[in-house]
C-alpha cells in the first residue's frame, strides 16, 4: 500500500496553498460536541455530572476512560447522547491484540463510538502498512455494529505528509473519523491542522478537533475549517 499512500499524500499536499480559510460562522455548537472526561482521577459522581450536561445541552456524546463506561452508558439508556471511550490511550503504542480487545470489551460494556490512537511510532517509521493494521483491528472489533471509529493521529507530534498520510490510512481501513488530538500530547488540535485533514478525507470521514478548544471563539473556527465533531472538557461554557 505504500506507492498509492505516497501518491495520495503528495497529491494532498500539492492543494494546501489552494486552501482558502474559511469565516467563522455563528452557528449552534452543541451536537458537534464530545463531552470529554479523561482525567485519571474522575469520580462516579463527575461522571454522572457530565452525562446529565449532555443530555440537558443536546451535546453529541460523552467520552470517558474505559472504566466509566458501562457507568455512563446506564446514565445515558434511552438517550441520543452517544458514549464514547478511548483504545489505546493516550499513546497509541498498546499491541495491536491488546487494543482489539479493548475495543470489543468496551463495546460489551456500551460504548457506541471509539477514539482509537494510532501507533505514532510505527507512523513516522514509515511501518505504514502496521499501521493499518492496527486500525483494521479496532475497525473489525466495530464491525456488524453501529459503533463508530475516530482515528487519533497526534497531529502535533507529525510533520503535514505524516497527517495526510495518516489520514489516509485511516479512510483505507474503514475507519469513520480522523481526529487530531488526544489533549494529552505537546499540543492540541489546530484551524491549520484540522483543515489539512479535512482536505485529506472530504466529506468521506468526519473531522474531530480535540486539545484545547476551551472557548465558543476557537469552537467555531474549527467547525469553520472542517471540524465535524469537538472533543472538549468546556462543553457547557461553548454554546453560547
């Protein structure tokens, strides 16, 4: 897969200086949200704190640590807030039978939508074909359900070929979504970045900004530049 990976991403690339950027718009923010609750010490009581300011705001999920989940999932039965959970996290470098796993016991344990991240690693030593393994792996955990994957490329931590790549590789494996960041790396999600992978997968895969949009000013600059999902711990204070 390496010549038409390296093709693609050469072809990507040769559009950025086409790239125009985009006016932000006021628009409603709230079911481009993730509600995102990641920090290693959440209790039970923020948890619930959290799906019941999902619900009450019409945000599109809740992303929690895997221990939340079936925790999460019983707060939110018969809601249309979706639970996310995370594979992986936050480094990406788990085995690829291990991330598998996890992916089908969080699935058991109700998550609807998994925030996998990629082996960044294997990415920048050009293991590309590793790579698409990994994410097979957690794509086919998903498979013959309405479970969808979100690719965690660390955008922070490539150079622009490497994101085009890894976008690529994400859309060749079936995966649903691209996201930049985990929030738990140098940096978060960038316009610049988001727009770039948003070139990468069109309106084929979703584009999630996740690391630092923690206002309702950025929050529309990355829907703006192509941002369909916004993982963010500051939900409430960006609708407005």
């Amino acid at each position: 897969m390496d010549a038409p990976v390296e093709r693609i991403a050469e072809e990507v690339l040769s559009q950025l200086r086409t790239i125009q950027p985009a006016q932000p718009v006021d628009t409603d923010v709230a079911p481009f949200i993730d509600h995102t609750l990641l920090r290693p010490d959440v209790t039970s009581d923020e948890i619930d704190r959290l799906c019941a300011e999902a619900v009450l705001h019409g945000f599109a999920s809740v992303c929690v640590q895997p221990c939340h989940v079936s925790r999460a999932a019983d707060r939110l039965a018969h809601q249309s807030v979706a639970v996310g959970s995370v594979v992986g996290f936050p480094h990406g470098a788990t085995l690829t039978t291990a991330k598998r796993a996890e992916a089908e016991a969080l699935i058991e344990a109700g998550a609807t939508e998994l925030d996998m991240v990629l082996p960044v690693g294997l990415l920048k030593d050009c293991r590309w074909s590793a790579v698409a393994d990994d994410i097979t792996a957690v794509v086919g955990a998903a498979s013959g359900s309405d479970v969808l994957v979100k690719v965690i490329i660390e955008a922070c931590l490539l150079t622009d070929r490497e994101k085009v790549i890894a976008c690529v590789i994400a859309e060749s494996r079936g995966a649903d979504y691209v996201k930049t960041s985990t929030g738990f790396a140098d940096g978060g999600a960038t316009v610049d970045d988001v727009a770039l992978m948003k070139l990468a997968v069109g309106d084929r895969l979703g584009v999630k900004a996740a690391g630092g949009v923690r206002t309702r000013e950025v929050a529309l600059a990355m829907i703006a530049a192509g941002a369909t999902r916004l993982g963010t711990s500051s939900g409430p204070t960006l609708i407005g």
